[in-house]
C-alpha cells in the first residue's frame, strides 16, 4: 500500500443461499462480484474500480454476520466520498463509503456493509487475522424444524448425542495437518490451530457448533462437523477422528455437511502494534 492510498475496512453480514461463495468468477453471482460492482458504480467517474481482498473465502451457499474486507482508494476516489451526496451535509469518508454501498445495494440486499472505518496502519483483512469464528447449526430428530431458519440449518434425520460430539470436537484442538478433513488445493497447506471447537443444544434442541481456528482450509469446517455428526450417531467413536486426521487423508468415514448451516461469526486481529508483523507472519509458509 502506497503512501497515496488510503486503506478501508469493511465489515461485512450476507446471506449465502443465492451466492456461488465470495471469490469473483466469470458469470456466476458473488459476494466479491456484487460488492465490487457496487464500489465501480460509486466510482465510475474516479479512475480504476476498487478490488477487495477479503479475510477468508467462503464456500457457495455459506453465510456471512462478521466477514471483513479492505479496500484501497486513490485520493481522487476519497475525494468523492468527501463531496455532499444531494442535499445532505457532507460524511467522513468512511461513513460516506457504507452508506453509498448499502445504498447501492438496496434496501433488502443479501448482502450489507455493517460498519466501514480507515484502516489502522498494517491492517490487512487477510494477513493480519490470528483468528476465525464460525457456528455450525444442525436440527436432529428432537429439534424444532422451524421453517423459517431452514436457510441456516442443516437437518438430519436421526437423534445425535451432543456430549459425545462434544468429546469428539475437544479431541482435535491444536496445531495438526487437518488433510483428512480439507479439500485438497494445488500449493495451499493444510495445516492449521483450531483453537476452540465444541457443541451444545440450544432450547428449541437446534444443535450449535463453535469452532475457531487461524485459518480454514476448503470445506474444513463443514468436513469437522460430519465428523462429529457420525459420531453423534454413534457410527464413529470420539477418538476415531483424531485417528482419521492423523492418518492425513480424504476418507468417506464420514460426509461433508451442506453449506447452509454455517456461518461466519468473527474475524479476530491483534493490537494495532502487532497488524504489519502478523501480516508477514501469517504470509510465511505454515509448517509442523
């Protein structure tokens, strides 16, 4: 980032159902393709439309209540957002950049900017995280089926033990190659922290699943929960999923849960001293 840049985060909330995920592709509708789109109708007229780069990628049909991006602008394109949009008085540029983007993106959008601010010095949305916090939310045989969450909810059809799940999720903290439960990616690694991982059952029986790690790799946290769904049926034992991840292979033991029932909660960064250096930390190549 040049000295002639000035640097945004956004924080962003979406609905997955009708996104082909975050990433940008040819034809297909996505978060990144509709919050750029937005960003060049702002700045048409102020030289090249923006690009955002985002804390993590999320798969086609997964939801989104704290996601962040940034984005860089040119001075001309600050320049704009300091301008009176109609009639009302001038906005900081920050809050000038939410308010043009929601309201380009219309009142009952799939997809909102919850907050925009000027970055601090070092930020990057993606280099700098040290954290991600998803839920996963599964409705078993006992749980309420409330229609109107369907989106947000994945259904099974049999009864699932939470407390075995629960020992199951505790069983794979730490630092390991979790290639049994990621999608393989020419060139990107599969070794991660997961920091926190466990089950509990809400009052209407709606299971709910936190799990945090530094990162996720593809489909890795929708592959942990069909883990401990197995388990939860008793088809699998706790600690066949630690056997299964340290065998660091794709197996058929269990299935990959559907999409919709994740959702991103929080990306979490260190003080603001520590942003540059987690940034090149984090650009390093992760080993065991």
């Amino acid at each position: 980032m040049t000295d002639l840049v000035t640097r945004f985060r956004l924080d962003i909330a979406y609905q997955g159902t009708e996104f082909n995920g975050w990433g940008r592709q040819p034809g297909l509708r996505t978060v990144q393709g509709v919050l750029e789109e937005a960003l060049a109708t702002i700045f048409r007229r102020a030289g090249t439309a923006p690009s955002l780069t985002v804390a993590g990628r999320t798969d086609a049909g997964v939801h989104a209540m704290g996601q962040v991006a940034h984005v860089d602008l040119a001075p001309d394109q600050v320049a704009l957002l300091r301008k009176p949009h109609g009639k009302r008085p001038p906005l900081a540029p920050h809050e000038a950049l939410a308010r043009r983007l929601n309201g380009v993106l219309g009142p009952v959008a799939d997809v909102i900017v919850t907050r925009a601010t000027e970055a601090l010095p070092g930020f990057d949305a993606r280099f700098s995280a040290v954290w991600r916090r998803y839920e996963y939310r599964v409705a078993d045989r006992t749980s309420f089926r409330d229609p109107l969450q369907r989106h947000r909810i994945a259904w099974v059809s049999s009864e699932l033990d939470e407390t075995r799940m629960d020992m199951a999720a505790h069983g794979l903290l730490g630092l390991h190659d979790f290639a049994s439960y990621c999608k393989a990616r020419e060139g990107a690694t599969t070794i991660r922290t997961l920091q926190a991982f466990s089950w509990r059952r809400e009052d209407d029986g709606v299971l709910v699943g936190h799990v945090v790690a530094d990162a996720f790799c593809h489909s890795m946290v929708r592959a942990l929960v069909g883990g401990c769904v197995e388990v939860g049926e008793g088809k699998l034992e706790p600690g066949d999923l630690v056997d299964l991840r340290d065998g660091q292979r794709r197996t058929n033991a269990f299935k990959v849960m559907p999409a919709r029932g994740l959702t991103l909660l929080e990306v979490g960064y260190p003080e603001p001293a520590q942003l540059s250096l987690r940034a090149e930390q984090t650009r390093a190549m992760r080993s065991l």
